[in-house]
C-alpha cells in the first residue's frame, strides 16, 4: 500500500474476493524531508499515514516493512551507476525487479503468504494449458504493463493486480470516495521518487564527480567540450554549448555517451533514428516462446507512455558483436525506427495484449549511416545468463 488511491483500493478488492489481506508500506529512503511536496515523489511518512487510514477502514492489518537498504543498493545505487556508465536507466522497473517482486515477494513467501497483490493497472490471464501471462489492462490509456516487464513466470504466478479489468481511473476515485478513503482524490505521484524535487542533473551532479571531456560529431571531429559527460542524455539539445554551428544551420543532438573515453558525440536529428536494439539481460514474463531462436513477430514498447511498434525479434549470439564466445542477446528490429532510444532504456515485447518478455537495452544502430563504421553504443555488453 502506497499511501495512492490505487493500491487501496486494490487492497479492497481483495478482501471482498475473500482473501485474506494484510497492508504493507514499503519504507525506502531513511533521507530527512519526509513531506510529500505536491505530487512528487511517494513512499514518505505521509504516504505511509495515508495508506494505514484506508486500512483501518477495511479493518485488515498494516505494516511498514524496512527495505531502505535493498532500495539503495538495487535502485538508488544502481540508477548512479548506469548514468555514470553513460546510459539512461529506468528505476521504476529496477524498483519492480528488485524491490516490489522480489524482495517482498521474498518475504511474503516466507511468511505464508500465497500472492502480492498491488494497484498497477494490468491483467494477468491464463491460458488454456493453465499457465499464468501477462496482459495489457483493459484501459490503454492507463496501462502500466510495461514497468512489470522484468517480472518472471514465478512472479507471476504470485502476484495479483485486481484493478486490471477498470476502464477508467475515475472510476477507482468513485470507488475510493465510496469507501470513505481519505486518498479519493489524492493526485498519482510522478517523477523519480528518490528526487522528489525533479532536477535529475542536480542531484546527479552531487554524486558523481564531473570530469572534463570532448564532444564530437559522428565522424570523429572535436566539437568543443563538457563539463561532465553524465549530465548528457540522448536526445537532448539545449545545453551542448558547441558555439559553432553545422554545416547545414541545423541543430545537432546527443547521440551517444561514450564513458570509456568520456567523450559525448552529437549529430542531426536524423541520426536519432533507430533501426536496430538489442541487449543481452532479458527475461521472459511467463513461458518463454519456443524457439526463441526463430525470428518471431511482436510489438515493442521502448517507454512507459509510447506507442508500441511492430517489430521482429529473435535471440541470438553476440560473438560476432562483443567478440565473447558464447554470448546471446535479444535483437529486436522496429518495422520503422524508433527516435531517441539510449542505452539502459528497457525495450518491452508484446504479443497481441500480451507481455512476451523484456531487454535492458545494451546497443542501438542508427538507421543513418557515417562516413565511418559505426554503431552507437554505451559500453561492450557483459555474458550474462538470461
């Protein structure tokens, strides 16, 4: 129980399914200024009293769980390290994978407890073989199967998202406010919960060491230089302070975050376009196709709030790519470029309304070639066992 109007009234569906229902509030961050600004952020001390008021409505027992240290290892941490790595990480689907689905499943497990049940808005399904899959909800617009991506068939397979089949969120607000939770009309939390003040360069720039480099454009020419190549993103194009313009007066964009070499390269927007992703840690949410290594069709969804694209997909090895015997990816080729993409970013698989399966993106291809071979790329991929 966030402490949001969704999770409480997941909560009160569940206990009128006639399980048997116990609150929980995740407590992640031990930093002072714990009040809940606006709508920024969530998990504070706030959200928590919030989440105990809609629970003592229902009559169900509330606890807050401690996983402030998990939360800065697997999320915290690893958001400074991705950026400093020279790719764009998404925490919320870390916080999923590591956090929501996994160390408190943990626990609930252990506890005897059979599912998590939470307020996302997605549909779990099952198939005529029995087995549990991963679906869109039923309202596209509100539909937050994408950050559940990362989960796992045994995932699951114990988890429940009762507010799947809502066509509206005006609905659960009608359905909160009848209940008498005090969170009816709260307003969604937003932005990363961790910088509840929104400005990602300032904190990040408090957290790792800004070290001078050169920007270049696809050739290989210097530009000029940064102050600090993990203030950059792909994409972005205020803020490069080149001073001397393109051949063509046309703005240029970054392209790629080089960290090895500390370099940022920049080109036309064109060169934006995508025609290619892959990445070597992926995972299947539920089974797994059966010949994962035949090129199948899909969709992919590359951000929470984008439009899924046709694609085709297929696992298959990366020797020829990291030069590491034995290694495998998921390559997925969009059936039109995608604009924008950076490394770290998740790439989610659909089939139909299903979620296939998901990849942390390690390397795009431009669709626009150079002058000189390349492909841009945030770091070599690792072997990892998918």
């Amino acid at each position: 129980m966030s402490g949001g109007v969704d999770s409480a009234v997941a909560a009160a569906r569940a206990v009128e399914a006639g399980h048997e229902v116990v609150g929980v509030h995740l407590a992640l961050s031990r930093m002072p200024g714990t009040l809940r600004t606006g709508s920024r952020g969530c998990c504070t001390v706030e959200d928590s009293m919030d989440a105990q008021r809609a629970a003592n409505i229902m009559g169900i027992p509330y606890y807050v769980w401690d996983f402030s240290e998990r939360f800065k290892l697997d999320v915290v941490d690893d958001f400074i390290a991705e950026y400093a790595a020279g790719r764009t990480p998404n925490p919320c689907m870390r916080c999923n994978e590591k956090i929501k689905f996994a160390a408190l499943l943990e626990k609930a497990m252990a506890l005897g407890f059979d599912a998590v049940c939470t307020g996302h808005y997605a549909s779990i399904l099952t198939d005529v073989d029995g087995n549990k899959q991963l679906h869109r909800a039923a309202a596209w617009a509100k539909d937050q199967s994408y950050v559940l991506g990362v989960l796992t068939a045994d995932q699951i397979n114990h988890s429940m998202f009762p507010l799947g089949a809502t066509p509206t969120k005006a609905e659960v607000r009608k359905e909160a406010a009848e209940r008498g939770f005090s969170v009816a009309n709260k307003p969604d939390s937003y932005d990363i919960c961790f910088i509840p003040d929104g400005d990602t360069k300032g904190w990040l720039g408090e957290r790792v060491a800004p070290v001078t480099g050169d920007i270049l454009d696809r050739e290989g020419n210097t530009l000029g230089q940064h102050d600090g190549a993990v203030a950059f993103t792909v994409g972005q194009r205020k803020g490069l302070s080149i001073g001397t313009p393109a051949a063509d007066g046309k703005p240029r964009f970054v392209l790629e975050v080089r960290p090895i070499s500390n370099t940022v390269v920049v080109g036309p927007k064109e060169a934006l376009a995508i025609k290619e992703i892959a990445g070597n840690k992926y995972t299947w949410a539920g089974l797994a196709p059966e010949h994962p290594e035949v090129e199948f069709a899909c969709h992919v969804q590359i951000r929470a709030h984008a439009d899924p694209v046709p694609a085709v997909a297929q696992v298959v090895s990366t020797t020829a790519v990291t030069g590491i015997d034995g290694t495998v990816e998921l390559r997925i080729i969009p059936a039109e470029p995608l604009n924008g993409v950076a490394p770290g970013q998740t790439a989610v698989v659909y089939v139909g309304t299903r979620v296939l399966g998901q990849c942390t993106i390690d390397r795009t291809v431009s669709a626009v070639p150079v002058s000189t071979p390349e492909m841009i790329a945030s770091a070599s991929p690792v072997p990892v066992n998918a």
